[in-house]
C-alpha cells in the first residue's frame, strides 16, 4: 500500500514538471523511433534492433530542449539494424 503511494506521488509529480516545462517552451527530445540526431542525442550503444539502422533504439535517460538550444543530450541505444538469424 506505501509503495503504491509512493508510486502514484512520483508519477503526479512529474506529471506536475511536465506541465511546467511545457508552459516555460521546454520540450522532451523524441526517444526511440526517431531519427537519431547528434544535436539532441548522445549515443551511447549501438544494439541490435528492429528499428531501421541509425534510429534511436532504445531511450536511456531523457533530453530536453529550449527552442534551439540543447539543455540535456538524451542518452540513446542506437539501431544498427535487426538482428540477422
């Protein structure tokens, strides 16, 4: 039952830092899926995955930015491709 708390206390609060952001123009930088760019994202691994050679994989922590600036680099796994079999 704490633990649930807890749960939902951290997820209102960063629902709660979101909306700030959003209201002060900062935004998340697309995660996986999307094209990797090396203006907003830090590559840290390149891995094996369905995702089209060169996207973002997998998100390891997020970015964020301030119209064009960079305030953090999200930290990605890119794809190099599906894994052959």
């Amino acid at each position: 039952e704490n633990a649930k708390n807890l749960l939902e206390g951290i997820e209102l609060t960063q629902k709660e830092l979101m909306s700030v952001f959003a209201r002060h123009g900062i935004k998340v930088v697309p995660g996986k899926g999307s094209k990797f760019d090396p203006n907003v994202h830090q590559a840290v691994a390149q891995i094996p995955s369905e995702e089209a050679k060169g996207d973002v994989a997998e998100l390891l922590q997020t970015g964020f930015t301030l119209g064009d600036r960079t305030l953090r680099a999200a930290m990605v796994a890119v794809s190099n491709g599906p894994e052959k079999s």
